[in-house]
C-alpha cells in the first residue's frame, strides 16, 4: 500500500545537487514539498524544474522548502542545473536529490505497476515518477499529485493547493471548489452555526450542511 494522507513521510538520507541532506532534520519547522522526475536532462523536467525556480521566492513566503528527486546522480544534477537555468532566466535554488538507488522512489512510492529497472533504464522505464508530496512541519503527508510522463504539472495549482493545505491546517474550515486565497471558506460540519458564527463571524448559510465564512486570519 502506498502512502497516504497524514502517514508520516518516509525519512531518508541522501546525496543531493547541494550536498547531503537528512529528510527530517531538513524539513525543520517548515512545510516540504518533493517533485520528483523520471530523468535529468528531459524536456518537460526540464520545464518543470524551471518553473520551480522561477516559484522560489514564492515558497519561500509561505515557509515552504522544495526538493526535487531524480533517479540520476548528484553530478549529473548539477550539470542539468546549468540547462535549468538556461530555460528559467533564474538561478536554480533548489536542491535535488541523487536517487540513483530508487530509495526514495520506492518508499514514497513514486514508481508505475509495471515498472522495469534495467541497467541503462531510459526515462520510460521510470515513466511515472513525476510525483507532488506536500509535507507538514510535523512531517505527515498533506496532499499527493501524480502524473504520467506526458504531462506537465500546472504549478498554479501545486501553489494553489499549497495555500489551501496550509490556511485549513489545524482550522476547523475547508476550501471549496477553485477556491484561491482571500475567497470565503467552508465552516467545519463538526461546528453548529451557533459555534461558527463566535468562531468565524458572519454564516453565510447555503444549505445546512454547506456554511461559507470569511478566510481566517493566520496568526
């Protein structure tokens, strides 16, 4: 069985672009998020991991570290930096992990059903590790993304689905449907109207079981 939410996130020691890491004690205190790819030096890696780049001063405001993990080595990341920043216009600040070994892979369950691991594998042989794993300060899984090796992540919404993670974390609310940041949230069913109106303020009451009040504040 994979990994779930709220299962705590496989620790792993690691050789990266950046030097060695400690998943755990890397994380600290702050949100994680890993991408994970099927190769260096392919196209919509290439791409992704430029917009990553590109997001950095992004995650960074919201206490957020990235990390990518490709089944290359360290040095081979490096150079691939290079390629990185070519398609970005910005520097890669941005770690990514040598998984040569498919640790990583395998615990976080980044592989295909039918996976085959030849000597020389190609990217197809690693077809769908191109995974999205939102990591809390308390190292539990928050939310998961996986897709093919065809198609290329919409980080508007990994940025989108950072932001819903974090403004319900540890608040009895949820994000509707395309909900963005700013826009009227969903009051937990465990609260009776009574208890959202003293918590939240005004109940705007579509149904009973369906409640929209203000964003919340973060404290």
């Amino acid at each position: 069985m994979g990994l779930r939410i709220n299962d705590i996130a496989p620790d792993f020691t690691a050789d990266t672009s950046d030097g060695p890491i400690s998943f755990h004690d890397w994380i600290g205190d702050s949100y994680a998020i890993i991408f994970s790819h099927p190769r260096s030096f392919t196209p919509v890696c290439t791409t992704e991991f430029g917009v990553v780049a590109q997001l950095i001063p992004e995650f960074e405001a919201r206490r957020t570290k990235v990390l990518g993990v490709s089944v290359d080595s360290a040095d081979d990341h490096r150079k691939w930096k290079r390629d990185i920043e070519a398609v970005a216009g910005v520097p890669a600040n941005f770690a990514i992990v040598d998984d040569t070994s498919l640790t990583v892979a395998k615990a976080y369950d980044m592989l295909p059903a039918d996976a085959y691991l030849p000597d020389g594998r190609t990217p197809a042989d690693t077809a769908t590790v191109r995974t999205v794993y939102i990591i809390g300060p308390d190292k539990k899984v928050r939310l998961t993304m996986t897709y093919p090796m065809s198609v290329g992540r919409n980080f508007a919404e990994i940025l989108r689905a950072l932001d819903a993670v974090q403004a319900t974390d540890g608040v009895p609310i949820a994000t509707p449907a395309n909900w963005v940041p700013g826009q009227d949230v969903i009051a937990a069913m465990s609260l009776t109207d009574e208890q959202a109106e003293a918590k939240f303020g005004k109940v705007d009451r579509k149904l009973p079981y369906l409640r929209y009040v203000a964003q919340p504040a973060r404290p």
